[in-house]
RNA sequence: UGCCCGGUGGUGUAAUGGCAACACUACGGUUUUUGGUACCGUCAUUCUAGGUUCGAGUCCUAGCCGGGUAACCA
C-alpha cells in the first residue's frame, strides 16, 4: 500500500505530513479531504488535488473523505455530486466518509452565534456597494461599518430574524467583526452569512441565510477531524481568516497547506469557461473527449493508471509551472502500450489487388495481440487477394527515406508476405485508386528465404472481411499553448482549434474488432490508441483516437 | 499602489549548508515484422547584486521578474 520507499521523494506536503506524524502531532493520525463544490464537472487539475489528498491518506495510513462545499444553492445541484463522485471513483480512489458541508449548517449557526455573543460577529444593514466602498484599497484605510458597533443583544436578535426570512436578499449580512485596516482584505470585516432565499439541493427551503466558504471549511474540516488541510495557492490569503475563526471559536485546528493548481499547455482550465464551451454547444457536453474534464478523458479512453502516473509525475509546489501536454501524452501511451490489444486499422483506405493471388480465395494469418504481453495471447486475421492500406503508405514519387511503397518497389505486410507493387491505377482526374500488386508466398514468415530485406512494414486489412467503422480523431482544443493569454481585440474562443475534431467515415478495421463494445482499447498498429465511443453501436461502430503513436517520420519531415 | 507567495536546462521536478540529479521534449544513434516499444548519447554560469560561511541553488539583505489578492463566489 504504501508507496514510499527510501528513495521516494517528498514533495513538500507529504514532507509535512512526514514530519508532523514523526513529531506526534495529532497523534499520528493523518485525516485529510477533497472538497469540491458541486457546481460543474471535474477536470484534471482536481485529479491532482484527488491524487494528492487520497494519496497522502494512503501513503500515511490516514483516511481522506469527500466533502461537498455546498454552501451556494445558487450555481449547484446533484447532478454535479454524482458526476464527481463517479469520477474519484473511475480515478481509482474510495473515500472514508461522504460528507456535505450543508450537514454543518445548524452548527456553523451555533458558532456564529456563539462568535455574536463575544461580539466578534455583528449584522451589517450596509449594501453590497457600501460595504465594498468602506472596505477601502490597498493603499486605502477602511471605516468601520456603522452598524458594526450593534449590541450583542440586537446582533442576536437581528440574526435569528434573518434566518427566520424576515428580510430580503441582500438586506442584511453578518461580518465577523475583525480588523477594517489590515493589509489583508480578507480580514476587513469579512461577511460570514448572506440572506439567499434560494432553494438548495438538499436543505430545501429550510434556511435563507447561507454561511460563506470562508466561514464553512475551516470549520468543516475541524469537525471531520482534518489535520492537514490541502488546497490551491489562492486561498494562501485566507489562510488568516481560516486561523481566526478556528481560534475564535476554540475547536480542533486542522493546518491548512496551499500548492498550486495545474496549468497544462493548450488547455483551458477554468470550470466557467469550460462551462461557457459546453452551454454555447462548442464542444458536444461536459464529456466531449477533448474537455479537459476527467469525464472527458475517461470517454475518450484515457486510463486511470495514466492519469494517476501523470499526476505523480509533475509533483507539487508553490510554483505557478506550466506544464507540457507531452508529458500526459507520455503517461497514456506508457499505460497502453502495455496494456492495449493490437489490432490493424486502415483509417483512410486504398485498395489494393494482389493479381497472383487466386480469386476467391482466404487464409488465416496470425498475429500477436501485445508484443509488451504474451499473455494477451494471439488471434487471427484473413488475408485475400483484395485488400486495404493506407493512401499516405503509397506514393508515385517517394525519396530514399519514405519506407511505403511505391512503383516497383517491396514492402513487407505485416503478419503476412512481402509484397510489390507493379502499377497504380488512376481514375480521370488523375488520383490513385488501387494499386496492382504481386506477393510473394515464399515470404510467408515476413522473410525472404533469399535474404533480400524489406525498408518497410504496412498494416493491411482484408477488403472482404473489413469492418466500416466511424473514427473520430482529436487534436488540442485550442491552438496556443496558453489560451488564458488573449491579445488585444481578441477573444479566448479565438484560439479554439478548428480541427479540434476530425471526424473520418469509411475506415477499414480487421473483422475481430466487429464486437467490441464501448470502452474498450486497442492500439492501431503505426496509427495510434483509440478506443469504442458510448455512441458506438453494433451496426455503426465509432472509435475515438485517444492519442497518437509517437511518430519519427512525421519528425524528420518536419525538418 | 499595499500585502502574501514564488523564481534550478525548452518543460516539470530533485538536491533538507558539502560533486546540480531524475523525467519529459528536442536532436543524434542502436535494436525492431509497428518509422511504435526498448536501449545509448548530447543539451545548465541554479533571476541579478551584495553579504554570512572553510564551503551557498540552499541562509541574510536589496533589486528584478512572475503569480495571487480589494464577491453578500468557491
């Protein structure tokens, strides 16, 4: 279980966690949390959050829970909590305990009241504007509100009756009564409740006042039991305030450890922008498999194992990094190799007509389902004198370096003989559309008992046995590696990738991928690894590209 | 403009006062019935300037650069 060995590494968390277990801090115990608010689907920065809070518990012998921040029935709703709980779950991770912030809400009222009583905590008649207004600026003292001096008596009293919906929404606030001049914003008077007539998700209409997070997580993972508290670097400003409340009200004081969030180059972050491509149909919904969501992901075959390797990978700290998409790139295409059946697909077929084969006639070739696994044994695949490769494995005029074929030249098929190509036929407007072939029978075993070499391997499939399919190949969402960076006049949905999605009909597959159902993976040899969309049915399969194959000829030509 | 947090190859991380290490990318090579995989090689004055120290990427000071921050959002 643990995955910590003497050479591990600790990144500075787990270094924290590390030393405070060998001081004997909470006795030992290590308690930690993934808090997300249920108002959207998550991405792949929460996977890291995911892999470091669940990970910490399990390196460390702790337990780690899934707690809902729902404190805003404004923006929230079950679906969401499903959908996140059904991605922690694919993600590889169960949790300790379920939990809701709204489950506090009758005591976070008790300590609000209790903090009202030492007069720490006071209602504020002031508008959001005025409040704004006396907060002041950076260089710029605040006033005190005036209500802020309101007697304990009344502040009780005006409480209860905001939470009894004797007043309108934003009529009323209550503010923790802490320092109008500190340099920290967050300390200027803070508002801990706001009157929302709002139904919540699952609270109903009980209440009308809701706690705000500042005023909630702290003291949620003080109820939990949390002793390290993990979030993102931009709440290190509230990290005071968290201190204060859990102080003022004296209860067990989880420590709360700020790293920064995930950037990944040509990709969005940002949950409302994500949002705003799902809502203006940019993208086919939160699970389109180019979303950086873990739903995303999953649909377009991405495995756990990758996911949770490249979270491993890219460590934490305090530094705002910007992180290559090859290096997830890399953790898929680890994962699959090892794991990912062969199989042959011709995405963009060219037929082919071996003219010394006899007509009519069909034989079994053998081929091995995962060279990195021999348990994944072998399968067969017909072979006949009509077939399919690809259009770029053939060209007219080639140089030394193209390993395809061309006029007069041999290449090896794959699993089956080595074959030459004699002449290339032509439609009207001069486009190539079937090549005329000879092959060889004594290169059976894919070589020449002559020992006469081959340049190149082509894959193939059987013209009359293929299968069509449906495949759906997908480039990076947007063009820029950072689409965050807008320049003048522009908007960020400018650097959406046109060709985001391609989508290609008429493939050719070998005839064994004819049943296979959504979700499973395959590699296409020399092509990539794609696996069987939710949208895939037994009369219409459709296959997404997950990734590509790691391509060195595409490199050299480049150059 | 204040406050807070950062700054190590193109990228991400490590080095816990003692030989700047690992991975990715890129480039070059070996192997190969996938131009895949695997394997080998090449790529750094640790932001700058001072200081402390026998010794500084690490500690101190100043500067520069980057990020966060003034919701009744989280």
């Amino acid at each position: 279980m643990s995955e910590a060995t003497p050479e591990t590494k600790l990144d500075f968390v787990r270094q924290i966690v590390a030393d405070d277990i060998a001081n004997g801090k909470n006795n030992g115990q290590v308690q930690t949390r993934f808090p997300p608010e249920p108002n959207g689907y998550l991405h792949i920065g929460h996977a890291k959050s995911i892999c470091l809070n669940f990970g910490i518990a399990q390196q460390f012998g702790g337990k780690c829970n899934l707690r809902f921040d729902d404190t805003n029935p404004e923006k929230e709703d079950t679906e969401y909590v499903q959908a996140i709980e059904e991605d922690v779950r694919w993600l590889g991770f169960e949790w300790e305990k379920k939990l809701f912030a709204s489950d506090y809400f009758d005591q976070l009222y008790e300590w609000a009241v209790q903090l009202i009583k030492e007069g720490k905590a006071y209602v504020c008649d002031q508008t959001v504007e005025e409040v704004r207004e006396y907060r002041g600026g950076w260089n710029k003292e605040g006033k005190h509100s005036p209500y802020r001096d309101r007697s304990v008596e009344e502040n009780l009293d005006l409480f209860e009756r905001m939470k009894n919906g004797e007043f309108a929404d934003g009529e009323k606030s209550l503010r923790a009564k802490i320092d109008m001049n500190s340099s920290n914003m967050n300390l200027r008077d803070p508002a801990m409740y706001r009157i929302r007539h709002e139904h919540h998700h699952r609270t109903g209409d009980k209440w009308c006042i809701y706690p705000m997070y500042d005023f909630a997580h702290g003291q949620s993972d003080s109820l939990e039991g949390v002793t390290h508290s993990v979030c993102t670097l931009e709440f290190e400003n509230h990290r005071p305030l968290y201190d204060w409340y859990i102080e003022s009200l004296g209860i067990h004081h989880p420590q709360q450890i700020e790293f920064a969030r995930l950037n990944l180059t040509y990709t969005m972050m940002s949950k409302r922008k994500l949002l705003e491509l799902v809502n203006e149909k940019l993208v086919n919904g939160w699970d389109d498999p180019r979303m950086p969501t873990i739903c995303g992901m999953r649909r377009r075959g991405v495995t756990p194992e990758a996911l949770r390797a490249f979270c491993d990978k890219i460590g934490i700290t305090k530094f705002n990094s910007l992180t290559e998409l090859a290096l997830l790139e890399l953790c898929i295409r680890d994962h699959l190799n090892r794991t990912a059946n062969r199989a042959m697909a011709v995405l963009d077929p060219l037929k082919v007509v071996i003219t010394n084969y006899p007509e009519g006639e069909t034989e079994m070739r053998q081929a091995i389902n995962n060279p990195e696994d021999e348990s994944a044994g072998i399968r067969e695949m017909p072979f006949g004198r009509e077939l399919y490769i690809e259009r770029k494995d053939f060209m007219e005029e080639a140089s030394k370096k193209y390993f395809g074929l061309t006029v007069d030249k041999e290449v090896r098929f794959k699993n089956a003989f080595f074959v030459k190509c004699n002449e290339a036929i032509k439609d009207d407007d001069g486009n190539v559309v079937e090549l005329r072939c000879t092959y060889d029978p004594e290169t059976s075993g894919g070589k020449a008992p002559d020992g006469r070499k081959v340049k190149g391997t082509l894959t193939w499939v059987s013209a009359r046995h293929a299968v069509d399919a449906e495949v759906r190949l997908y480039n990076p969402l947007f063009n820029k590696e950072k689409p965050d960076d807008i320049e003048e006049g522009k908007d960020w949905k400018d650097g959406l990738n046109p060709e985001s999605l391609v989508t290609l009909t008429g493939c050719k597959l070998e005839p064994s991928l004819a049943k296979a159902i959504p979700g499973d993976r395959f590699q296409f040899e020399r092509t990539g690894y794609f696996c069987v969309d939710k949208d895939s049915t037994a009369d219409k399969l459709v296959f997404n590209r997950t990734v590509t194959l790691k391509d060195g000829f595409a490199k050299s030509k480049k150059k």
